[in-house]
C-alpha cells in the first residue's frame, strides 16, 4: 500500500510564510489557496480533507504537494505562460537571476542594491561573459523567475535545542493517535471596527465599510480547538489570554473524551499554556501536552483552520459589539462543522461519542465552549 501524500518537514522560513499567507489572506487566490493545502497538509490532514477545505480535486493537491517537495515555495507562483523562444540561453538567465539575487557589494559595485538600470550596465561589462539585455527584457525576465522588488524583511529561526524532537512527537500522535489529538491556540486581539475584506461586486463598485476613529469597546482573544479526529473546530471568546482561561479550555477538552483514554492538545510555547498548575491538572487527567518549537507555531494544525475563520466572519465585517462578533464566529463554526469533510464518517465517531457519554451518564449537550465568555 502506497504511502499518503503529504508535505515534507516544513522549516521555520517555510512554515512562517505559510502561516502568513493564510492568517493574512491578503494575497492572490492562487498563492492562499496553494498554501492553506501546504499548510493542511503539515497539520496531518489527508489529501480529501484538504481538496475539500479549499475546494479543489484530489490531483490538484497532489500535484502542489509533489510540486513543493521538489521546488519549496515557489509552488507557490506557478508559471503558466507560452510565446516566442527565449532570446538568452538558460545559463545566462541563471547568471542573471543569481547576479540581481547577490548583493551589489559583494561583487565590488558601490550601493547595497540594484536597479534595473545599475544591473544592465553591469552585466554589459561583465568580466568574461557579456551579457546584453535591455531594462523591460531584464525586468521580465526576473518576474518569470520569481524574483521582485521587495522590501528587506527581518526573520526568526527557531533557536529551542529540542526543535526536531517535539516536531518529531507532533507528527507522531497525528499520523498514529488522529481521533485523541486536539489542537488549541488564541489569536486575537479581536478589536471592534469595520474591517475591509473582499466580495463579489459590479465593475468599480466595491462593497464598502465605514471607517472609524474610536475604539471604545475593548478587545477580546478567541480561544479555539481543532479535534483532528473529526475535523471539529470550536472556540470562545475571552477578555485576556491567560493560565485561568488556558486551563479551562483544556478541561472543556478534556470533557470531551471521558473515556479516561490519554488524549494529546498541540499548543504553542506561550507562558500561558505551561504554568505549574496547568503541568499538574494534565499529568493527573492523562493530558499530554505537545508544544510547537520556539518560533515555529505554523507546526499547530489549527492555524490551517484560523484562515477561513477570519476570512468568512472577519474580514469585511462592521460588528457593533463584542456580543455580536461573537455570535458570528460560533454561527460560522456550526455552519463549518455542520458541512464535515467525511459526513458518513464523523457521523460514525459521533454516534460511538455519544453512546460512551451515555454510558457514563453524561448527557451529551455540544461542545463545552461554544458559549459567549
């Protein structure tokens, strides 16, 4: 039996763009939906789920998945195009990319970047390889190859000495444990004000949202949990993060599986989620608490899950309280949940759920936390 297709070990670079792309959804459709199946697939989920999280056949996300295990992010940007033959040949396009890619300095010329003007000229007077290219031809040529004129970023590589190994235990409870991992994060802060968004709109005529000056109302974090078992989300809003609040959603976690089986929550390191209580509650109630590296939180699977949330209650909304932005999330995860990947599927674990609570007379009522805080 053949292996299932999935993304190799994202690294700390990879997995952070992703996780910006799909967070941010301010990108092209191409380039957020290719992550969001990047990003799915790193979470463990099999290649159904992911087709039908993004909408798209089976093969397409084979294909990005394959695509990516062999280039990396530029699967990203696929190169669709035809026209003439290329005027260079593919070593000098090469010696071209690598020379706009290198820094000025570095090849003994006085500025610390170029233009497309500084980098004609030079190539022209190459020592030993002239190459002649004009401005637009240049500038062409390097948007085929991926390479534009961006701003210098700053980046964090995760420095935490046990890196490997806790990557190691999350892929391991996700591809052996799927129905006992939960995945729990916040994000946030979730402040009350129109936010610009995207929609389907006439020609020129965009929908739009009033801007506002005034932020009267506070802000809250949204406290959510992914059951990689049967593709559930579910979450709550809270006034501030902290070690109470963590502690609760992971007893509210806990609740769900009161067959006393070890169950495992993938969260982040923050301070939040490994205080000395939260350590203890977990180490009494068979909790195994999986933490995502330093700086590598895209390793959560619940970030695949944050995207659409923000993108579909979020994003092109104008909420006039905390109560009403709150009943649009837990209204979108009812529909999200309500629309499961696998129906026949989920609605074989839920009915074994169900008997199990009955049998422990629990009476089953929904998740424990979707309630407004």
């Amino acid at each position: 039996m053949a292996e299932p297709v999935r993304v190799r070990r994202l690294t700390d670079q990879e997995g952070r763009r992703l996780h910006q792309i799909v967070r941010r959804g301010s990108t092209s459709s191409v380039r957020y939906r290719r992550a969001m199946m990047l990003l799915a697939s790193a979470g463990g989920n099999r290649v159904p789920v992911i087709a039908q999280l993004v909408q798209a056949d089976e093969d397409t996300v084979r294909d990005v998945i394959h695509r990516f295990n062999e280039i990396g992010l530029a699967c990203l940007d696929p190169q669709w195009a035809g026209g003439r033959p290329r005027l260079l040949s593919p070593d000098d396009e090469d010696f071209v990319v690598a020379t706009a890619t290198t820094r000025p300095a570095k090849l003994g010329q006085p500025f610390t970047r170029w233009s497309l003007r500084k980098l004609v000229a030079y190539l022209r007077k190459v020592h030993g390889r002239v190459i002649r290219i004009g401005r637009e031809a240049l500038r062409c040529l390097l948007a085929r190859r991926g390479v534009t004129f961006q701003r210098t970023k700053t980046w964090k590589e995760s420095i935490d000495p046990e890196r490997d190994a806790k990557l190691d235990r999350i892929e391991h409870v996700l591809e052996h444990f799927p129905d006992r991992v939960f995945a729990f994060d916040e994000f946030g802060p979730l402040g009350i004000r129109p936010t610009g968004g995207s929609c389907w709109a006439k020609q020129n005529r965009p929908g739009r949202v009033p801007a506002t000056y005034h932020r009267t109302h506070g802000v809250t974090y949204f406290h959510g949990c992914h059951s990689v078992g049967d593709d559930t989300l579910w979450g709550v809003n809270r006034r501030h993060k902290g070690a109470v609040n963590s502690l609760t959603a992971l007893k509210s976690i806990r609740a769900t599986r009161p067959d006393s089986a070890p169950i495992y929550v993938i969260m982040d390191n923050l301070s939040a989620h490994k205080g000395t209580k939260i350590r203890a509650w977990a180490g009494k109630n068979k909790v195994e608490l999986c933490f995502t590296p330093t700086n590598a939180s895209w390793a959560n699977p619940v970030e695949a899950h944050f995207g659409p949330l923000r993108q579909f209650t979020l994003a092109n909304s104008h909420h006039p309280n905390h109560t009403v932005q709150t009943r649009a999330l837990h209204a979108y995860l009812r529909w999200r949940n309500a629309n499961a990947r696998h129906p026949d599927v989920l609605a074989a674990q839920r009915k074994e759920r169900a008997r199990i609570l009955s049998e422990k007379g629990i009476r089953w009522g929904g998740r424990p936390l979707a309630v407004a805080a």
